[in-house]
C-alpha cells in the first residue's frame, strides 16, 4: 500500500468540519477588517525566498523543498507566504493603487523540511496578513489585534500575546555591533549554528532554541538599550493602541523572530499548554519596512502574520473547544420506487436550490432503511415520494423530531420550509 510522505496528513471526518469551520471564521473576519484575499502559486523560482526571507533563517538554509523544473530553473516549494505576496504586490504593480494601505489576507499551504511531529509538519497551513503603505503604529496594532480576536471568536482562554521591537535599520546596526561585543569572548560556548550566525546576524543567535537556556544569554545587550529614539516612540505607540483595545500582551525582549525581514514590532501569540513546548507559538508576525525594496520594489513599509492552523486545531482541542457544526440535514428525501426517482431528483434539486441542505437516497433503501439514514443524518423532516404523491401533487412531510405528519402542495413546499426551518 502506498503510503502518505513523512509529515503531511489527510483531512477527513471531524477535522474536516473543523478546518472548513475555521477557515470560514477567518474569511469572516478579514471581510469584517476590510482585506482583500490574494492567492499566489504554492512555487516560485528560489530565489524569492533566498533574498526575501533571508539566507541565515533555517527555512531557507535547510528546510526547503527544492527542485529544478524541465527548463532547469530553481523552483521552491513556499515555505511561507510573505515572499509570494511581496513579489506579487510588486509585479502587479498594486504599489501604485490609490487607495493605499493596501490589506491583504492568504490562506494556503506552506512546505518545510522538518522533523515532523504534533503540530510540526513538513506540509502545513497558514493562514495570514500583509498590509502594505502604512508606517502608523496604528497598522501594528490593527494586524495584532486580528488573530487576538480570532482566538477571541474561537473562545480561546489562555491566549498570551509577546511582542518586542527590532528597531530601525539604525537601531538594528546598533544593536548588531552591541551583540558582536558581547558575544566574542563567548564564541567558542555558542552551538554550530550560532557561530554561523555571529558572523552573518547576530541577532538570531538570541532566536537560538539550542543556546536558549545557556547563562550568556541572559546579559547579552538588549535592544531597547540600542534603540534610536524614533524607534522607541513606535513601539509605545503600538502599545498604547493595544492598551486602548484593552488587548494585554507581554514585552517580551529576547523575541526576534525566525525569519531575516522583521523592523520595528515582533509579535508571536502564544497558547500555554504543558505538553506543546515550542509548538506553543501559534502565530507570529511583524514589521518588514524593508522587504519591499529588498525584492526591487519600492521603498514602502509592510506589516503581516500568519497564523499555524494545524497548531490552533490542535490547542483548540486540548482546550475541549468543539468547533464542529452538529447541525444535520434540513430534508432527507426517500421514493418508494425506480418510478419515482426522476421526480425525486427534480425535488432535491429545487430544495437545495432554495437554500435548504437536502440529500436523497442514492442506494435505493428500503423504508425503513431510508429512517434510520434520515436519524443518522439527523434530518429536520423526511419526504417520501409514492406513486400517489406524484399522481395528486401533494407531498407527505414528516417532522423527524415532533413525528408531525403534513401533506403540502407541490408549489407550496419552499413556503412550507421558510417557514418552519429557520437558520
Ligand atoms: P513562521 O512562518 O515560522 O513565523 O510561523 C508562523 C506559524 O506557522 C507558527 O506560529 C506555527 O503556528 C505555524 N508553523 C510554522 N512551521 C510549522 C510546521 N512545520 N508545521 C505546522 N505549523 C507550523
């Protein structure tokens, strides 16, 4: 038999619904917030990712999923969705729209090679934002306060927002020299990776999930000792917009975030859940005031997150939210007879066109057979079509809760369902 690849999953059942339920929600919302959707293909020549998400992260350096097509050019599976949106808010030209900023949601799947495990997979989902135009700290504020009130709507509890600044592109050279004072009598204690990053960013030695709990970490520099003071006014403005929506959040100064592109506000959400560790951090997001111009367009600021739908099922679960829509079928439809079906089609065809969730008996059930499939499919009422029924024009409704029987005229039935199914 063959067999999924190593870290994807199929969706059926249960998560089915509640995918499509979540999906949905986040639909909603960015209609709400006024987003336009933008969708953008699942590869695109690597270079993308190499100049827009950065050359030291780990995704590119070693979790892409590469390879060359027919033309021998270099193709990326996306393992996130800035870089897309960046190159396609730059080719379309959408810099120029008048009506700026310009907000825009995605949804989709992303590719990385990691080691897969609960709620780390190689493919996943992301869900997320990019606003484009905008330098008012109000914009910051905005995008996090998307997935707080999505964690909100989901009926989360113990939903904890980190945020940090990074600063300018003064603050952050700042910040660089402090971190490479600090850390050179130290290089020899920092992991492979870390001595890498000494030398390519430092800053991402502070991200480092192996040098994490060594002492050195704890009195390196930090930013907010190196930032310029236009940077520092943002940061408290972004706070003081958060602090007005009454949304809480902690200052978190060692987050940096994985990915090479992030200026001023980081922000992660985070879930708390004993057993997840790492795999806490459901969202993450961020200031990029330079990725426009690093993909050769202009020089425009930008703002985004994207949230881990695989992990916010999983908290969801662990939290017992039930998002899943118990609700049935309005109508199940059963005939008694070959003779009846083409009457039946056109009736199941009308009904669902009226709006109602109908389904028929496609096997050819018995009567008693068609019952239980109506319970199972917890239908409102039942309608089953006889010769008789054909012949008058009157159908036989029957109320599967109350056992209620109705016979209604054929032209009457949609006023019959308006009005005893609500929504
Ligand atoms: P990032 O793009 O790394 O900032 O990740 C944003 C969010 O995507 C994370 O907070 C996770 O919820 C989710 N995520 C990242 N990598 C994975 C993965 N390999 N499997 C499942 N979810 C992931």
């Amino acid at each position: 038999m063959i067999q999924k690849p190593k870290g994807t999953y199929d969706v059926f059942g249960k998560n089915s619904k509640k995918i499509i339920y979540f999906e949905n929600l986040f639909r909603e919302v960015m209609s709400k917030y006024n987003y336009e959707y933008f969708r953008t293909p699942i590869f695109e020549a690597s270079e993308l990712f190499h100049r827009g998400v950065g050359e030291t992260t780990d995704i590119v350096s070693k979790e892409t999923f590469n390879f060359k097509d027919k033309s021998d050019r270099d193709m990326t599976l996306r393992p996130e969705g800035t870089a897309g949106i960046v190159r396609s808010f730059i080719e379309n030209k959408y810099y120029s729209n008048p009506s700026m900023p310009v907000k825009i949601w995605y949804m989709g799947p992303m590719f990385r090679y990691e080691r897969p495990q609960a709620g780390r997979y190689r493919e996943f989902y992301q869900c997320g934002v990019e606003v484009f135009g905008s330098n008012d700290p109000l914009v910051d504020a905005e995008v996090i306060s998307i997935p707080v009130n999505i964690y909100k709507l989901l009926g989360f509890n113990g939903i904890k927002v980190n945020i940090n600044t990074l600063g300018d592109t003064e603050s952050r050279l700042n910040y660089k020299k402090a971190l490479l004072d600090y850390f050179k009598p130290h290089i020899n204690d920092l992991c492979e990776d870390c001595k890498a990053r000494y030398e390519k960013n430092p800053l991402r030695i502070l991200d480092c999930k192996v040098d994490a709990s060594k002492s050195i970490m704890d009195n390196a520099p930090k930013i907010k000792d190196n930032l310029t003071e236009e940077s520092l006014q943002h940061f408290e403005m972004v706070c003081k917009y958060l602090d007005s929506m009454g949304i809480e959040y902690v200052i978190k100064e060692n987050l940096v975030r994985g990915l090479d592109y992030y200026t001023h506000t980081v922000f992660e959400v985070e879930a708390n859940i004993k057993k997840f560790g790492s795999q806490n951090v459901l969202c993450g997001g961020g200031r990029y005031n330079g990725l426009v111009s690093t993909l050769d367009g202009p020089d425009m600021p930008g703002v985004g997150f994207a949230i881990g739908i695989e992990r916010t099922l999983l908290a969801l679960d662990y939290e017992n939210i039930n998002l899943i829509d118990e609700d049935g079928l309005d109508i199940y439809i059963s005939y008694m007879s070959e003779n009846e079906k083409a009457f039946a089609m056109n009736l199941v065809n009308i009904l669902r066109l009226s709006g109602f969730k109908t389904d028929l008996d496609l096997i050819g059930r018995n009567i008693k057979n068609n019952f239980k499939q109506a319970e199972r499919l917890k239908a409102k009422y039942v309608i089953i079509i006889g010769e008789e029924e054909i012949k008058n024009n009157i159908l036989t409704i029957k109320n599967n809760i109350s056992y209620e029987e109705h016979k209604i005229k054929f032209d009457d039935l949609i006023e019959f369902f308006d009005t005893n199914i609500s929504e």
